[in-house]
C-alpha cells in the first residue's frame, strides 16, 4: 500500500472513553498521529456523540458521551485536531457516516487506517463498513484498545481477522513503514 491513498482515521478518542483499560494505548496513538502527520499522510478524527433517545439509550440505557467534557479528545491528541483533515461527528458507532463516505469517496483514498477506542464496537464496526464500501481496512492493533477490557480487544481483533481478513491486521510498525520505514519507540 502507498500511504498516498490511505488516511488514518482515529476512532473516538475521547475523554468519556478513557479508563483502565484504555488509558495505556493513548500514547501509541498519539505517537502514530505524529508520525502520520508528519509525513504529510492524511489524519481524519471522529468524534462520538450520544444524543439523547439515542439507541444506545433507549436500548441499552447507556447515556454516557453527553457532556462537553465527555466528548472532548484526550489532552495528547488537540493539537492534531486542529490540524486534521476532518473530524467527523457521529451518534452511531461506525465512522461511515454520509459526510465521511462522501469524503472518502471524493479525497481518492482507496485505505483506510484505524485506531481508536473501542475496538469491539466503534474500531470494529468501521472496518466492517469500510470494507462493504470497498475500501481495505487495516486495524491498527496497538493502537486500539476497549473500555470492557482486552478481552473484549482480543475478541474483536479475532472477529475482524475472520470479517475482514487476518493481513488487514497490522502493528503500528507495519503502519509506520508504509509512511518511508519510520520505527516504534519502545
């Protein structure tokens, strides 16, 4: 892949999705968002927004995500939002919306990078949209993480291996190489 046709998406790194579980990986993609950027490759952002009467509510009663503070990115990440080449807000948990479809459509791009939070729900339902849309979706896999866990990580990872394809699950490194063979700190 020529990182000329592909933009690293950044799935809903927010502060009402940080806890235990999620909290190490901001690091990893704060990292990846650098580099992506600064080899000039575009970064696209989303944003999730629970509005009220959402599904997740009258669902599931799940009624976090509605407060200013909740929906704000991690401290690591505003300084590329400012920059990004879009953020795409969002009240569903694929990045698919129609204004990102029509983005991606008319941008040429042909891949789609993800990372972010969840994993199993918001990473994991985009490359599934991605990839019925036609696009190639690669999961960034140390650069996800899930609010329930890593069992829920793990799980999902295993999900899209099989939906998707197990070669469009990739390290940060194999990101990090198509952008001219930059390496992981560790």
């Amino acid at each position: 892949m020529a990182f000329g046709t592909a933009a690293l998406i950044v799935i809903d790194v927010q502060q009402g999705f940080i806890n235990r579980h999620t909290e190490a990986v901001v690091p990893a993609i704060a990292d990846l968002v650098a580099r992506w950027s600064d080899a000039g490759a575009p970064v696209l952002f989303s944003r999730f927004v629970n509005a009220p009467g959402s599904p997740y509510e009258r669902i599931t009663g799940w009624s976090k995500l509605r407060t200013a503070e909740e929906q704000a990115f991690v401290q690591e990440l505003r300084s590329f939002t400012s920059k990004a080449g879009a953020t795409i807000d969002k009240g569903q948990s694929s990045v698919f919306t129609a204004e990102a479809a029509r983005l991606f459509s008319q941008s040429g791009w042909t891949d789609l990078v993800l990372c972010g939070i969840d994993t199993d729900s918001c990473v994991y339902d985009s490359a599934i949209s991605a990839y019925h849309s036609g696009y190639r979706p690669w999961v960034v896999t140390d650069a996800c993480a899930s609010t329930g866990g890593p069992q829920y990580h793990d799980a999902a990872l295993l999900m899209a291996a099989r939906n998707v394809g197990s070669r469009q699950l990739i390290t940060r490194q194999q990101a990090l190489e198509w952008l001219g063979g930059q390496e992981v700190d560790t």
